[in-house]
C-alpha cells in the first residue's frame, strides 16, 4: 500500500511562497511553508491563506464516509460560538459547565438503564477511543486486584473481541500490554458470537468486548447472547468476565429505534459501555462517554480528585485540559430534541438508510450485506463474477468525481477477500440529497460498465477508508 508522506509532499512545494501584495502588509510578500516567519501578518492574510487551503478538503455535507456530526442547527453554532474558551478540566472555575457534564452522565446513566443512575459514575471524553481506553483499564484493573487478592499472577491479562472491532481496541491491547484474542469473523458469524467468545476465554480474560455496530458495516453484535453464555460459563466454572459494550454509534441509535434490544445494563454482566457524542449523539467532533454500571465497577484507584466549589469532584480521563463546549451542546441536544426528536432524527436516518439499500440492492451489480436495519449504516459488495472490468476501489473513485465520499475497504480477517463498499447514512443527508446521490451512483456505474476493458491503474492506490 503506499504510504502517502505528509512531510515529503511538503518537500515537494517551494520552502516559500508569495502573496499578491496588494492584499498583505509590507514584509509579507513571501512566506515560509515549514518554518515560524520572522514576522506575523495582518489577519486577514492569514485567514486568507487557511480558508483558501482547506477549499480542497471533501465537503463535509458529501461525506458519506464518517460516522462523526458535521452539521448542527444555528442555536446549537451559537452556543458553540460562546463557548468554545471553556475548559473541561477547569471544574472549579466553570462550575455550571462542570455540573452539566454530570447531568448528562446521569442522563446517560438512566438511559441505559443503569440501577443507580444517580450515583454511578461516568466521564465524558474526546471521543469513543478515550472512553474504550478509560473502560479497558477499568476492567484491567478490576482484573489485577481480584488475581493478586488471590495470590494469582497478573503477568499475562487478555482482552476478547471480534475481528471487526474499531482499531482503538488494537491501540487499547498494545499500549497498556493486554494480549488481544481475536474472534475471527465468518460468513456464518459476520460478528462476534457466543461460541467463538467461550472458545476464546480463560482466568486471565479482563473483559469481552461486543460491538453495537461494528464499524465495518452497522451490525449489532448479539450482547445478551454471549452474555448467557458467559452467565453460564461461570456456573461451571467460576469464571466471572464482564463485558464492556462498545457502543460508539448504537449507544445513541438502540435506545430510540429498538427499545425492546437487550444490551445495555439491563444485562448485569455488563459493566460499562462507550458512546462517541459526536456520533449519533448528534454534537461536533470531540465527545465520547464512558458509563459505568455502578460506582463499584470503576475501581477507586483509578479515580483522581480536582477542586469543585470549595470541595472536590471525583474524574478519570487521560486528558487533563479539554475542550467544554461540546458537553454543552450535548446537553443542549438531550433538551432541544428530547426522546421524541432523537428518535425522529435517528428514523429518518434509518429510513434514508434503508431508502438507498432498497435502491441499490435492485441494481444488478450488487449485493447488500447490511441494510441499515441496526445502525443507519449499509454496506455492499460486488456480485461475484459480474465483471472483470472494474472494481468497488474504482466506483469509490468514480464517485469522487462529483463530490461524493464512499469509501470501499476490504473486510477483516477471515473475510478479506471481500471488499465492500459502506454508507454511513447521518443527520444532514435527507432523501433528496439521497435522491441526487443515487442519480450520481447509477451514473457512475454506467459509465464502468461502458468500459470494453478493465480500468488502468496501478492497484496500489486500491486503498479503503475508514473510520
Ligand atoms: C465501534 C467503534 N468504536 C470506537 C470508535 C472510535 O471512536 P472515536 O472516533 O469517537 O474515537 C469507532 C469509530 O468509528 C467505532 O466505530
């Protein structure tokens, strides 16, 4: 695969460049790429040069590719706009900011059902990937003390997921010197399953780690089943191992759209569960959550103390200055939308999702592997055999042409002689932007399939995308 260089494409630009100096302050008529200039320039000048430079980033409104919020109504900007000085860490000196953080945890709380909403404990992050890390290391913890009160090694501690988990729980196994036991996925079980989950732990299992909605294409793994067998596993043997869900995206779409899914607290084996806020929690990038069950689940140890209001106020985060405005707007979200506005948001999502499976499965090309039934996500591949002329990288790049971003990417192991293609369907794309894109994506293929011979190109540049 090559490796697009940051720093050797910038080698490849001039050290300097010139600006019009009608529109620039004496002094600033050439400036240094790679180096702090000698002397700043007028604002406008600056503005200018970053404005015109991030034109060629992707619209964001076109990007079908990320499952982050790009798009929040004028009140929602308006609070950011007043807000974005706050620092989340600063409890003492932004007392209300801090107090809404903790409203939202017991929102949360409550709405994954915890038994004691309102004392159990919970962080808000920068994303899913400090929340899965924070909820790792309590388990590791929890882990750790329950072996060593037993006089029993603590050298060699596990972690369970599938094939398909989002690569923060690579990072989580790597950086903290946890050996990650991969359930490999197959066209029977596209997902982690009861069985693989029994076959894959033992005494030093810290936690198993379902997803809801696997990155790759939006399905639900089934969390009350691996949940039963782990119940049962532990009346035969002892062995008691919780579950972690990582819920980055369902966190925000089960609870509105399947009510009646088992997944979340409800099931005592799970002892906490992850959610990106700036996901389908429906805020600006830079927000996740973590959510214990209750307050025993999160070992003590791990909690630090800052000063709140004269007293002080239990955190665990692995950030110490951060970002606030994005918890004020989460909670400007869970008030502006409440329960009946989420789920309208999240339905007509899902049915756009839906809309476009519908749309694109009756193409003959295609086969859909995930209609967007769970998350409001779908995913596709080629027909085996339909043609030797071009491939899902091709149509990717096809798409590109009129500003759509799909990516195609192949699945992981043992399915990676599948690639697929994935929508992540999100608020902001409505049925008539899902109109025009379907106009465009049947174009494209038309055109592929004009082709009397396969595309040229160099199938190094055959990379997927994903997030
Ligand atoms: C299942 C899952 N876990 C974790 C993450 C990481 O989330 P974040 O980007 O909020 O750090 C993602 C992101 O797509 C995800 O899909």
């Amino acid at each position: 695969m090559p490796q697009w260089h940051p720093h050797r494409e910038q080698k490849n630009l001039p050290d300097e460049f010139p600006v019009n100096p009608l529109f620039s302050r004496q002094g600033e008529v050439t400036i240094p790429r790679l180096r702090i200039g000698d002397q700043g320039m007028l604002p406008e000048t600056a503005y200018q040069i970053i404005h015109d430079e991030i034109a060629l980033d992707g619209n964001a409104r076109l990007n079908l590719a990320t499952f982050v919020t790009t798009w929040m109504e004028p009140d929602a900007k308006r609070l950011y706009g007043e807000s974005f000085d706050k620092n989340m860490i600063d409890k003492d000196e932004y007392p209300q900011t801090a107090a809404i953080e903790e409203r939202c945890v017991r929102i949360l709380a409550d709405l994954w059902n915890s038994p004691n909403p309102d004392t159990t404990m919970g962080v808000s992050t920068t994303g899913s990937s400090e929340a899965c890390m924070l909820g790792g290391l309590a388990l590791k913890r929890r882990w750790q003390k329950l072996r060593k009160s037993k006089g029993l090694s603590t050298d060699r501690p596990n972690i369970v997921f599938s094939s398909s988990v989002q690569v923060v729980w690579e990072k989580f196994a790597n950086y903290w010197d946890v050996e990650p036991r991969y359930v490999n996925i197959n066209p029977d079980h596209p997902y982690l399953d009861a069985e693989g989950v029994i076959n894959a732990v033992d005494e030093n299992t810290i936690g198993v780690v379902p997803i809801l909605g696997v990155t790759y294409t939006g399905v639900y793994e089934p969390i009350a089943a691996i949940a039963k067998a782990l119940d049962e596993l532990q009346e035969k043997t002892g062995l008691d191992i919780p579950i972690h869900v990582d819920a980055a995206s369902g966190g925000f779409i089960a609870p509105f759209l399947q009510p009646d899914l088992i997944w979340d607290f409800r099931l005592p084996r799970v002892k906490s569960i992850n959610v990106s806020g700036h996901k389908y929690g429906l805020v600006y990038p830079g927000l996740g959550w973590v959510i214990w069950r209750e307050k025993e689940d999160l070992p003590e140890d791990l909690i630090f103390r800052v000063s709140y209001l004269g007293g002080n106020m239990p955190t665990f985060a692995l950030n110490f200055s951060r970002p606030g405005a994005q918890v004020l707007l989460q909670y400007y979200n869970f008030l502006r939308l409440g329960k009946d506005g989420y789920y309208a948001v999240q339905k007509t999502s899902q049915e756009n999702a839906l809309f476009l499976s519908k749309e694109i499965g009756e193409m003959d090309a295609f086969e859909i592997l995930a209609d967007g039934s769970d998350i409001p996500v779908l995913a596709w591949k080629l027909k085996e055999d339909y043609t030797p002329n071009w491939t899902l990288y091709d149509l990717s790049r096809q798409l590109r042409t009129y500003g759509w971003q799909v990516p195609a990417y192949p699945l992981p192991a043992d399915m990676e002689e599948i690639t697929i293609m994935r929508i992540v369907v999100r608020n902001g794309f409505s049925r008539d932007l899902a109109h025009l894109f379907m106009v465009n994506f049947k174009q494209a293929v038309e055109f592929l399939n004009s082709l009397d011979r396969p595309v040229l190109k160099d199938t190094k540049y055959d990379n997927g995308f994903h997030h």
